[in-house]
C-alpha cells in the first residue's frame, strides 16, 4: 500500500500586529527608564559630581597600581589582591589616602541625600556632608605630605579643611566679620581656591607626558588626564554648592 501526496501543503501565515511586536519591549521599557532616571538622579548635583570624580580617581590608582607591580611573566589579574592591597594599606601614606577616599564618599552621599530633588539642600545634612569633606581633607593632607607633597598638603589638605569645616559651622546668611552677606561664601571660595594648584600639577603633568618635555622619564599620559578630570569635577561639585550659601536660599531655610 502507498501513499501519494500530490497536494502542497499549505499553511496559513500568522499576521502580528504591531501591538503584539511591541509589547516584549513595553516590559523592559519601564525598568530601563527607571535606571536610567535613578542614574542621572544619583549622578546629579553636588554629591553626584564629588563621588563621579572619587570613582576615577580609585579606579585609576588602583589600575595604576596593579600595572606598575605587575610582573611580565605572568598574568595581569595573578598579582592584582597584591597590588590593591598594597594600593589601600601598604603604608601610612596609602592608609591615610584610602581613609581620606572612604570619607569623602561618606561625604558624597550625604551631598547627594542633601539635594536629591531639591533646589534648596537640607541644611543639616548640607552642614554634616561639609564636616565629613574636611575630615577627609585632613587625611588627604596627611598622605600628600608623607609623599613629599608639601604644597599640595598646604592646599588640597589644610586650606579645603579649613573651607569646609567653616562651611560646617557657618550658618548660611549669617555675616562674616564686615563682609557682605551678598558676597560668595567665604569658606566656599576657599575650597574652591584649594583646587587650583592641584589642577596646574595636573594639566603640567599632562602636557609633560603628551609631549615628553621632561628631563626625567614622564609618566603615562591617563595618570595627569585622571586627575585633571577628578579635579574639575570636583570644582564644579563645589561651584554647586555656592547656591547653599545665597542669602535667599538662608532665608528659605529660616522659613521652613
């Protein structure tokens, strides 16, 4: 017995509407939203730019470090726990530099929670991020200067300290000796000013390493780049701070 088929089989073609098409992406659509609102939430302000620039900064020395300690006979990642934690407590320097970054992500956070959505911060926790950044200045002041950075310790360590810690016990509004209450905040501008010789080390560093101007051997160009972009965000991180000390924002302070 055989059996012939002569006939094609036919299927009928099944139509999709676009509804349809579109409805796996109509799920992913709300999570990705969501991230990428609470990204650019977490990201803005000052506390935003203050730990966006202390990410580089631990990522590049850390790089850095795992690089320079590397040993060509082996693998790059072998040495890598070494090398970190040589990075974070090697020595007195390295453990007042990991303390001075944990710090100062402590002080970012409070940043941001201060100005999360808001025009105006909350002043208390404004005045407690303030505090945290000139603890960490002082442990940054103190590893600078065991690297032999006397200059940088004076500036990027003793005058951002000595900013922040009278931004943390000033009141906004409330008169400085005979200045101006319409003037920029003193202790604001003296943490601003506390940057700039950290930024002419870096940008030199950098034109150093690009065009190999220097007598000894330079070093790599993303070292200087690193830092000159940790710096300027944190400039900025500081310039958005000004706002806090506005006689209308102490006045909106007052009235809340």
């Amino acid at each position: 017995m055989t059996l012939n088929i002569n006939k094609p089989l036919r299927v009928a073609p099944v139509e999709i509407s676009a509804r349809e098409t579109a409805s796996s992406f109509a799920v992913r659509s709300p999570r990705l939203l969501a991230w990428r609102s609470a990204l650019t939430a977490r990201m803005s302000g000052p506390g935003g730019a203050y730990n966006v620039g202390n990410l580089i900064g631990l990522c590049q020395g850390i790089t850095a470090q795992i690089l320079i300690s590397g040993d060509l006979n082996q693998l790059l990642w072998t040495g890598a726990p070494a090398a970190i934690s040589h990075y974070l407590t090697g020595n007195f320097a390295a453990i007042a530099m990991t303390s001075a970054t944990a710090i100062f992500f402590a002080s970012g956070e409070i940043y941001h929670r201060a100005w999360n959505g808001r025009l105006k911060p909350r002043e208390n926790l404004n005045r407690l991020g303030d505090f945290l950044s000139g603890v960490g200045a002082v442990c940054l002041g103190l590893a600078l200067f065991e690297l032999g950075h006397p200059l940088l310790a004076l500036t990027s360590g003793l005058l951002h300290s000595v900013g922040k810690f009278g931004s943390a016990c000033h009141r906004s509004g409330v008169r400085i000796l005979n200045l101006s209450e319409y003037g920029p905040d003193p202790f604001r501008v003296m943490v601003l000013l506390s940057r700039l010789p950290a930024l002419i080390a870096a940008g030199t560093g950098l034109c150093a390493s690009l065009f190999k101007f220097e007598v000894e051997q330079p070093q790599h160009w993303s070292t200087p780049a690193s830092l000159l972009v940790c710096y300027l965000l944190w400039s900025w991180a500081d310039l958005l701070l000004f706002r806090s000390s506005q006689p209308r924002a102490a006045r909106d302070h007052s009235a809340g």
